[in-house]
C-alpha cells in the first residue's frame, strides 16, 4: 500500500519521467513489499520481531544494456542509498536510450577503496569508510531483535571487502522488456534475514567469508518491484 | 598590491616535491592532490590542531612531536584521549611519501585514509569524522583556511584528509650525517664506516637504504607479550603466516624516537641489538634472514651503534617549517 502510493506519488511528481527520455530509479529497502520504517518492528516467520534502525548502501556504476551489450552508464559512478534520507533513495538517468536490462553494483569497487580520500557520497565522513582498516564499506543494516544476544540485542551489519577472495562488492541484473521511464527497486529485508540466522549471525563488521555470502545473498533477492 | 598578488599566487601554485637525489620514485600520487604552499599550512594547522579530537585535549602532535622525529617518545604504548592508553607504540612519522602502507600492521592502504584511524579510535581521539569538520565550519579560524586552500570555505572530510596529507608528506628527512656522506660532503669516522659495513651484511635486506626500510612485514623474533597478544599483521590479512609480522620501521632518526618495537617494549638501542644477537624466539613465521640469528660481538656492537648515529637528522626534528605554527593559534590553545 505504501509502496503503491510512493509509486503513484513519484509517477505524478517526476513530469521528466513523463517525456521518454529519463529513467528514475528508487531503491527501496522492503519487508513484505513495503517500505521499510524505521523503528517499526517487523515479524520473522519464527514469530520474532525485529527492527531497523539503519539502512544505507552504495549503488554504483548504473548501466543499461540490450541483449548483454551496455547502452548507457551513469555519469555520477557512486550513490549512497540512505533510508534515514529519503532523496537519497532516487537516483535519475538522463537521456537513456531503449533497453532490456539494467546493472549496478552494491558496494564500491577496489579501484576507490585503494586511492584515498574522495569527495561526495564517498566522502569518509558519510560514515561508509572504515577507519581500522581501509576500504569501503559497501552495505550498514543495523537494528535489534531479541534473537540477537548482544548489547541491546542490537544486529550490527557492516558488510564491505575489497580485496582478493574478500571482495564483497556484488553485481545486479534486473531485465525489463518494458523499459519504463520509472522502477522501483526493491531491496526486500524479509527475503534477506531468511537466509540469516540472527542468533548465530549478528554483528559482522569486517570483511570476509561471512561479509562476501552476506552481500552475495543481498543481490539475489533484489527485484524490480512488481516483478 | 601586485606583489600582494603575486604572494597569493605563489600560495596557491603549484608546488613541485622534490625527490632527494638518488632516492626511489614516491608511492604517493601527487598529481590527484598536488601540493600548495596554502593546503600543506592547512594540514599543518590541523596537524596541531587538538579540535580533531572528541574533548579537544589531543591533537596529532600529542603522539606525534617533532622533537621526537613525530612519534611519542617514552611512552611504550601511547596515550589518547582521558589518558586512555592504546596498544602499540606510536610510530615515527617521516618519509611517508614513500611508504605503501600505513599503521604497524599495514592495516591502512593510504595516507589520505590513514588520519581516520587516530581520529575515530576511542583510545586515541575518540571522535567523528562529521563531528570534526562540523567543529572546523563553524569555528572563526577555519572556513577562510579551508577557503584559501580549496577556493571554497565549505569543510569536507576529503579536504581535511587531503590537507592532513599535504602537511605529512613534507615530513622528509634526508639531511642525517649518513646523507651527507652520500653526497660526498662529509666522511664517515673509521668506526661509523665499519658499523655502515656491518649494517649492509646484517640489517640492510629488511632496513634498506635509502629509506632504511623495505616497506615489507616481518616477525623479527620477538617473544609475545601476553598482555597484549599482538598478532600483528595476520589481524589484517588473516593469513597464519602473517603471524606476528610488523611493518620494518625505517632506522632514521632512532636517537630521537625511543622506546623500540611496536609495543615499544625496548627502551634503548642497546637492548635491541641484544635482542638481535641473543633474544630471536623461532616460531613458523620468523624472519628467513634471523634463522641462524645475528652474530655480533661487543666491537661490532660499538661500530654498528655509531652508523645508527649517523642516521639521525638533527635538522629534521628542528625545521621550524614542520613545527607547531605558533603565529596561527592564540596562545592559549593548540598542541
């Protein structure tokens, strides 16, 4: 319901949209196919709840494609996606040709983990670089469950990794034959944690084997809405 | 006014770093943040600035003085914030141009990236990056530094990194007696010329010249300090074999920066070169090069500490173009 309306209200807000020239994308973190809510406590299928407090992750080099061959990329490289910052969530692509598919990564790519400090959304201090120990962190999902047996059942997700087999930056691929001038992409939370047994796994805040599975378990279950 | 502008001009040009003769290319990219007269003040005011920590009580400097060829000396583990003491020992920051990686564990990539780790540390200034340039924008001093550095007065965290850097990377020491000698304007004495033939047989495959290091991690036999269980290197890499390797401090400047080894744990030189003669404890991962150990007799003790003197670079510790920019704080704050 409240996803449709956002829908419904960006169709209606974004008259760009309208001309067939631009494409809007909105990367919505879900549960149930809606928009997550901060503090808002959700179920588990165990009848656990849980909550969010945080969602925020880079979305990067967006291209278009037609039959695997890249038709457009976006000229801004690097999205922060933040649910606390609701503007952060759309992301427009001027002047796109037709196309069947659409790619970006989750996470940021070695090249900038590996070149010092950067400007804009990769700037350190949004919070998304570690300090410890260099490199990107490529997705932060925190909030708390009673599952969790830590301080404040708190969940703590800071999945990043840049090198080697520790590379935790992931590919997407979402087909459309319609090419609408609108999606949303769904980053559906529920269809993550299912796969994530919060009593065991909580609190990853290094790269590694867990932090790679983790990010590649994100990317499966990202959608186009509706789809 | 025109030689006003030509001043301003002169600050904000470009400024070429200059590579001591027979030294390696830096690692550093210079060309994606080139030096200016203006950013490196501004990273040395930063440098000194205790504003980066969460109380304002800390700044670089305080583990970090000149005097001391930039690192805490005395201290084994150095102190942060609300006397919050850290695990290793603070090192010696110079020639950092040429360094690849950063920290005694390699666990920073960069030196732009590398001021978030004692910033953001609980036990070192236990603050936020945001906090920070949130502080710097709205203090009196800092937007028209910002301004005069970037040609904008908004304050990023990119461009306090970037200027941090700029500061850092003047920090070269090439003016040790050892660097005269090179140049062929000084002579070494009978003894330092024997240490110096000591030291390229013993020490100089991990504390290569130029820069008397090799930039590598290596487990130079030190017995593990159960109070601390520093595993080194593997807590970054993860790899056994990284197993209490630390990155090979360089030998410059050592009269300045005691006490010895990343936990600081050798209070002079002496108790080093014992440590390479009769201390080395053989575990997987140590050095190749001290298998058989370091045999040196009390002579040989006596030349190699001369050539280490030799090393030291009294001009470094006393530029004042390094040291706390006294003229740009009041005289109640900084430091």
């Amino acid at each position: 319901m409240q996803l449709r309306f956002l829908v419904w209200l960006c169709m209606f807000c974004a008259p760009l949209a309208a001309t067939g020239q631009n494409l809007l994308l909105h990367f919505v973190p879900t549960w149930g196919h809606q928009p997550i809510a901060a503090g808002t406590y959700y179920k588990l299928p165990s009848d656990d709840s849980l909550q969010f407090s945080s969602f925020r992750c880079y979305v990067s080099h967006i291209s278009l494609a037609v039959k695997g061959k890249e038709v457009y990329s976006d000229a801004n490289p690097y999205h922060l996606i933040d649910m606390a910052e609701p503007q952060t969530m759309n992301v427009l692509l001027p002047q796109i040709p037709k196309y069947y598919e659409l790619r970006f990564a989750l996470g940021v790519d070695s090249a900038m983990s590996v070149s010092g400090a950067h400007s804009g959304d990769l700037d350190p201090e949004k919070g998304m670089y570690w300090a410890w120990q260099s490199g990107y962190i490529n997705f932060k999902i925190e909030g708390s469950s009673p599952l969790c047996n830590t301080r404040r059942n708190e969940f703590q997700f800071h999945i990043g990794g840049y090198a080697g087999k520790d590379n935790a930056l992931v590919q997407v691929t979402l087909q459309n034959t319609d090419a609408p001038n609108e999606m949303t992409i769904e980053i559906p939370l529920d269809a993550w944690m299912q796969q994530t047994d919060l009593r065991r796994q909580n609190t990853i805040m290094s790269p590694g084997t867990e932090a790679v599975q983790l990010a590649r378990q994100l990317a499966s279950v990202i959608k186009i809405a509706g789809r | 006014m025109l030689f006003a502008v030509g001043l301003l001009a002169f600050r904000t040009e470009k400024l070429q770093f200059a590579t001591p003769k027979g030294w390696p290319k830096p690692v550093y990219d210079f060309s994606k943040n080139p030096l200016t007269q203006n950013k490196i003040e501004l990273g040395r005011m930063l440098f000194y600035d205790p504003v980066l920590s969460r109380d304002s009580t800390i700044s670089c400097a305080s583990c970090h003085s000149q005097y001391n060829a930039f690192t805490h000396v005395d201290h084994d583990l150095s102190h942060g914030i609300d006397n919050r003491i850290g695990t290793r020992n603070s090192p010696a920051l110079m020639n950092l141009a040429w360094s690849k990686t950063f920290m005694w564990d390699g666990a920073v990539n960069h030196l732009d990236v590398q001021a978030l780790a004692p910033i953001t540390n609980p036990l070192e200034m236990d603050e936020k990056l945001p906090d920070v340039t949130r502080k710097l924008q709205r203090s009196k001093r800092y937007p028209a530094l910002f301004y005069k550095a970037f040609g904008d007065s908004v304050v990023t965290g990119q461009k306090l990194l970037l200027s941090l850097s700029q500061f850092m990377l003047t920090l070269v020491s090439n003016n040790a007696r050892y660097d005269s000698v090179m140049r062929g304007t000084a002579a070494f004495t009978e003894h330092e010329q024997k240490g110096y033939t000591l030291y390229k047989t013993h020490c100089s495959s991990c504390h290569a010249e130029p820069l008397f290091t090799n930039n590598s991690y290596e487990n130079n036999g030190l017995y593990v300090d159960n109070t601390l269980n520093d595993k080194g290197r593997m807590a970054i890499s993860i790899q056994a074999a990284d197993s209490l390797k630390f990155k090979v401090p360089t030998l410059r400047n050592l009269k300045y920066t005691y006490p010895y080894m990343h936990d600081g744990r050798f209070k002079n030189l002496g108790q080093v070169l014992n440590h390479y003669v009769m201390g080395i404890q053989h575990t997987p991962s140590l050095s190749p090069q001290l298998q058989r150990g370091i045999y040196l007799t009390n002579d040989d003790k006596f030349f190699l500490m001369a050539f280490l003197m030799t090393l030291n670079d009294k001009r470094y510790v006393s530029n004042p173009a390094f040291s706390y920019p006294k003229n740009n704080f009041e005289t109640s704050e900084g430091l």
